[in-house]
C-alpha cells in the first residue's frame, strides 16, 4: 500500500529538558536555588537519558516523593510527568501498591488520589497500547486515518524514511487487519514486511496464512492478492518497504470478514 507521509527522524541521543518553574516562582527571592532546580537538576541530571530513561527516573522521583510523605503539588507535576514518560495507569497503580509497603499506608492513600485524577482519562485500552509501544524501537506513530475505509479495527502508521527507499512502521491493536488488496505493477513493484513487535499475521489468496513475529520476512510479490494485520490477542507492528516497479497502484478489494479471521 502506498503511504505517504512526512519523514519521523529517530534519535537515541538524549535531549535536554527545559524547566523555568524555579526561575518563575523563586527567580528574585532565591535566584541560585532557582538556577540549580531549573539548569542542573531538570537541565542535567533529568536530561541524562542515556544513563537512565525519562521513565525510570519518574518512577524513582514519585516512590522518594511518596516515601517523604510530599503529596502535595511537587507529586502532582511528577505524576504527570510520569504518565507523559510511558508509565500506564495499570503500572502506576502496581507502583504505588509496592511504594505502600515500605513507605506508609496513609501517604499512599494520599498518592493515589492524585494518580486517579492524572490518569482519569486512561483506559484499559490506551495502558495496553503504551505498554507495546515501550517495547519498539520505531515510533506507534499517528492513527491512520488516511487508510481507515481499508482496515477492521484501529491501526497507526509511523513514517520512518521517505528517501531512496521508502518505507513506514505499521501498527495494528488487537484483531485489526487490513482489506484484502493488491500491488499492481508491470515491472518490479510488490512490498516487503518486516515484523518488528508482537504478533501478526500475512495471506496470500489460495495459501495458508503465515505468522509473523519479530524478525520475520515477508515478501509479497506484485499483483498478488493479499492481507496482513494482528493476532486475535496480541498488538503488532510491521514495517512496510515499498519496491519500485513501472505502472504501479494498489487495488484495494472486500474485508477479511470474521469468519475467515476466526479460522486462524
């Protein structure tokens, strides 16, 4: 399928982060003070992703936090830094459940009803995505919506290059699959997938389904017809190479109904 899409740079380099609440509430009365919160502990040490990531440091600064009995605004701020950094509702109630233990019943009760306000828009669903998408190296990227008419279910795509070869980081949730379709082309042409995260699933018309799991190559000639997407119970993430040819286009053609899906 032929996506088309901005280029997502990737980097594992770690980036500073910029923090100006010292200097904004303490700048005149305690400029140093203000200087060391926002240049050395935010703009430093927070910044040192290459030593520890974003989200290991916030579950250590919310369990001190928690464990000092500060469950005032500081907590509330790292709370939601932590849910920025990846930590899931589900992991956060584990989290403070552990802290509870050693640090105090009453100042866990205290923390958890702020971790219920911050995390008051989660789901079930949105735990399980952030979850998987801690274990790629490619971004989940954006919902498809471009594409949404071709797929049963939820599905995100990432742009990884649009250079020499194209090519894109294919997210589908649980059960989602795309429609039967076909690469045309009179020369060259086709697509190749390769299963990065999860669990899915690739079949060509007339031929059993083939699994495909992390590491898994998938070659799909042109002008044949075909569909891929996730297992019944697991997300799954592809990448999605698309191979020159002459004349090409993409035939999209019926659904995968539930029948057909269920037999796997």
């Amino acid at each position: 399928m032929a996506y088309t899409q901005n280029p997502t740079k990737l980097t594992a380099a770690p980036t500073e982060t910029n923090q100006t609440a010292g200097r904004a509430q303490l700048g005149e009365f305690a400029p140093k003070f203000a200087e060391l919160n926002d240049d050395i502990l935010f703009g430093q040490v927070w910044s040192r992703t290459d030593k520890l990531a974003l989200r290991d440091r916030s579950i250590v600064t919310v369990t001190a936090l928690v464990a000092s009995g500060i469950i005032d605004q500081s907590l509330t701020f790292h709370l939601q830094e932590a849910k920025k950094n990846g930590i899931t509702r589900t992991e956060i109630a584990e989290i403070l459940t552990q802290v509870a233990f050693y640090a105090g019943w009453p100042k866990t009760w205290g923390a958890f009803r702020q971790a219920k306000e911050v995390w008051a828009d989660s789901t079930d669903a949105s735990d399980a995505r952030q979850r998987f998408e801690q274990e790629l190296m490619f971004p989940i990227g954006e919902p498809n919506t471009a594409y949404a008419k071709y797929f049963i279910g939820n599905s995100y795509l990432a742009p990884i290059s649009t250079e020499q070869i194209k090519f894109f980081n294919v997210t589908f949730e649980p059960r989602c699959r795309n429609n039967w379709h076909i690469h045309h082309a009179t020369k060259g042409g086709g697509q190749m997938l390769v299963g990065v995260g999860g669990r899915g699933w690739y079949q060509e018309e007339g031929k059993n389904p083939v699994e495909i799991l992390p590491g898994t190559v998938i070659h799909i000639p042109a002008n044949v017809k075909h569909w891929h997407g996730a297992a019944a119970d697991s997300w799954f993430s592809h990448l999605a190479f698309e191979l020159n040819g002459e004349n090409t286009s993409n035939e999209w053609c019926e659904p995968v109904s539930d029948e057909e899906y269920d037999k796997l």
